[in-house]
C-alpha cells in the first residue's frame, strides 16, 4: 500500500495531485479549508480509501493533528511507500510591504511555511523507523528566486519553503533510514491563484498585465498535466535528497 498525504487538496495543483493518485494500492489522506465533494464522490466510485480532512492549517495545532490522524490509520506492516505533499498556500497579500497588514502576514506564513515546517517536522518523527521510501514533496514557485514588487510575502515564504527543503536534506542525510525531502517550482498554473493575480490591483502589482497576457495567450500549464508528472515521479531515486526541482527537469526523468 502506498500512502499519501497532500495539503490543499480542494482546488488547483492539489486537487489534480489528488485525482493523478486515485489508484488501486494508494491510501490519500487530504486536507483543505472547504471539502471538495466531488473528489470524495470520485474517490469511493473508484473504491480508493480517501480520509479528508476539512481544516484550516493556519490554525494551531491543526498541521499537527492532521499528521498524527493520518498516521494512526497507516498499516506499516502493508506500507510500501509514505510521501507527504506541502502544496496547500496563498498568494495575497498582493501588497507593497508598507501597505499590508499583520493580520495578512501572519496568515500567510503560518500556511505557506509555518504549516510545511510543523507537517514536515511530525512526518518525519512519525515515520523514523519505518524502513521504506518516504518522501517530503514542498510545492514551491520560480517566485522563491525572482522577487516581484507586490509579492513579498509571496516571494519570500517560497525562498524560506526551499530553504527549509535544503536544510531538512541534509539533516536526513545523517539518518540510516532517511526521508527525501524537495521542492518543486511547477511553473505557471492555470489555477484559482493565478485568477487573484489577474484580479490584482495594479497599483500593488505591476506586472499585471503579464500574467493576464499569458492567459489570453493560453500559455498557461494544466493542473493535471503538472500533478501526472508528479504522481510519476515522486519517489525516483534519481531525485536529490533537499534539491530544489523545477517541472521540467521532472519531465526529464519521464
């Protein structure tokens, strides 16, 4: 049995992930602010065990109860593989940082860093001993390396996600039993987030109009296309342990 947890599971690159891995001898654990119904329909259609858990991961003590929930329903006698995806995130505050508020920022980092930390941190206590491949997938973006004005609650939670994945590489290297740990930046998604930036304020975020362009252009990634790479690639071992990935290199291993 192969097991996996994913975070933002409702929408975007995270529903897609969810979908790619709806197969015989996978057991998903998903959490998201709002269930997605249809996904849990899909799910028990094709009689693939599916726990969802409808929370705010912003919320104390939630990121850990997930992991702990998840765990306490995994057979480690039938686990051939246990690998927990990070993809639940936010990009607002769209803002220059002088005009965004506390509130706004503390809400972002508890999801895009704080909530990766605290589930990395109890994945991998949970599965110390557990003689099997296990893998730490962060969600990451090309925004991590190129700031934007608007984005630098955005930009740098994606900086500080892929340096938490470099940092975590190596400490695991240290374990005999170690987990993979790496970032990936999928590119330009067609998703619910890019639909807030092209909504944007371009007084807070300049370069509106090159991402409405790329709409219009239908330059745009699928979700699915992203999440089938994903589901395809996930535990290869040629993946470095705390390397920062991009999709394209993935696609390279296909």
């Amino acid at each position: 049995m192969n097991y996996y947890i994913i975070t933002g599971a409702s929408k975007g690159i995270g529903e897609a992930i969810t979908r790619a891995l709806l197969v015989k001898g996978n057991t998903i654990f998903v959490a998201s602010r709002t269930m997605n119904e249809d996904l849990v329909e899909t799910a028990a259609s094709l009689d693939i065990p599916l726990f969802y858990l409808e929370a705010d991961l912003t919320q104390a003590g939630t990121a850990a109860g997930f992991i702990a929930d998840a765990f306490a329903k995994i057979d480690a006698t039938l686990a051939e593989s246990i690998a927990l995806i990070n993809n639940a995130g936010m990009i607002e505050p769209i803002a220059r940082l002088d005009q965004a508020t506390e509130e706004a920022m503390e809400i972002h980092y508890r999801l895009n860093l704080l909530a990766p930390a605290i589930l990395s941190s109890h994945f991998i206590r949970a599965c110390k001993n557990l003689d099997l491949p296990k893998v730490i997938l962060n969600i990451s973006s090309g925004a991590a390396h190129y700031p934007y004005k608007g984005w630098s609650m955005y930009c740098s939670s994606k900086a500080g996600l892929d340096m938490l994945t470099r940092t975590v590489g190596l400490e695991q290297k240290d374990e005999l039993s170690p987990v993979k740990i790496f970032s990936l930046a999928p590119g330009i998604v067609d998703t619910s987030m890019q639909s807030v930036i092209r909504e944007s304020d371009p007084s807070q975020f300049e370069e509106k109009d090159k991402f409405v362009s790329l709409h219009v252009e239908g330059k745009l990634s699928q979700a699915s296309a992203v999440a089938s790479v994903i589901a395809q690639t996930i535990h290869d071992q040629r993946i470095e342990n705390g390397s920062l990935q991009t999709i394209d290199d993935l696609r390279k291993l296909l």
